[in-house]
C-alpha cells in the first residue's frame, strides 16, 4: 500500500481523502474493506520514514484545514525501485493491479512494459519449475509441490495476459 500511495504522489501532491478515492476507484468492489483510516496511518508511517512532507491548505468555510502530502527526493528514489521490482509470485493480484494503476495515473511508467517485465521473470520462473519436477525421480515427494507451482505461474501468466489485454483496450480508447 504504501508504494502504492507513493506513486499517486508522484502524479501530484494530494489529501488523503483524494487519494482514498483514487485507490477506492481502482479497486472496484474489493476496495470496499478498505478502512478510510488506512490511508492516513500510511500517510503518517510514509512521512516519518521521510518520503513524503506536508503543507496545510485551507479548507471550505465549513471544513476544517487539510493536509497536502507530496514526495520527498527520497519518496521519489523509493517509487522508481518499487516500478524497477520483480517480486512475483509473492506480489498478490490486487499488489500488482495496484501497481499498473498507479503507473498510468502518474504517468510513470508504461504499464504494457509493466507487464512485460513480470511475464518474463514468469516465464524464467516456469522454466526452472519445469526443469527440476522433471529432475525429480519417479515417487518423489517434491512432484506434487513442484506441479502445485508449475500449475500457479501457469495461471498467473494467463492473468497478465489479461492484464496486457486490458491495458491495450484502455491505450487504443484514449
């Protein structure tokens, strides 16, 4: 979440309710467990971290002031190792969607290229897979666990073709 938040950032200085709305809008459904207050502990973690500072704007006439957060230099170094990482198949579904989304909304990098990296270390990932359930002697206890793997990066590169599919749609409509 917190790169995530980072990376919106990036895009422009923002409050915590813009950027709830923004994450609410890009998770659909499944951002609806999303406590309101997860944004701002994230903020407040982010900002003792030195990633991101704040300056406080005047609300309406009848809301109270609020904080603007934007990136630090350091915030900054921090959301492009987050896009330059690789880190499947640990990196959930909803991480990754995250991270496409985030990409695109701060014009930060291509989330077709996005999906290209993960699907190569994917495929890296399989191949090696396959290799070693193949090495396994006939009886080993490892098949099982090894054709468990082989079927997960199966399916998830089956998703990030989705994923490219959709990011193609959304490209060839603007």
């Amino acid at each position: 979440m917190q790169e995530v938040v980072l990376a919106l950032l990036a895009k422009e200085p923002s409050h915590g309710y813009q950027l709830r709305a923004q994450l609410l809008d890009a998770l659909g459904p499944l951002g609806e467990s999303m406590n309101a207050g997860q944004i701002y502990v994230t903020l407040t973690r982010l900002e003792k971290a030195g990633l991101v500072g704040w300056e406080r704007a005047e609300g309406l006439p009848d809301r109270p002031d609020r904080k603007v957060y934007a990136l630090t230099p350091a915030g900054q170094r921090r959301v492009a190792e987050w896009l330059a990482e690789v880190d499947w198949p640990g990196l959930a579904p909803t991480e990754f969607h995250l991270k496409l989304f985030a990409a695109a909304a701060a014009r930060l990098a291509d989330p077709i290229a996005l999906v290209d990296t993960q699907r190569r270390e994917l495929l890296r990932r399989l191949r090696d897979a396959q290799r070693a359930a193949m090495g396994e002697p006939n009886g080993s206890q490892a098949t099982l666990l090894l054709e468990g793997l082989v079927l997960r990066l199966q399916a998830d590169l089956r998703w990030l073709e989705a994923c490219e599919r959709n990011w193609t749609t959304r490209r060839a409509d603007s």
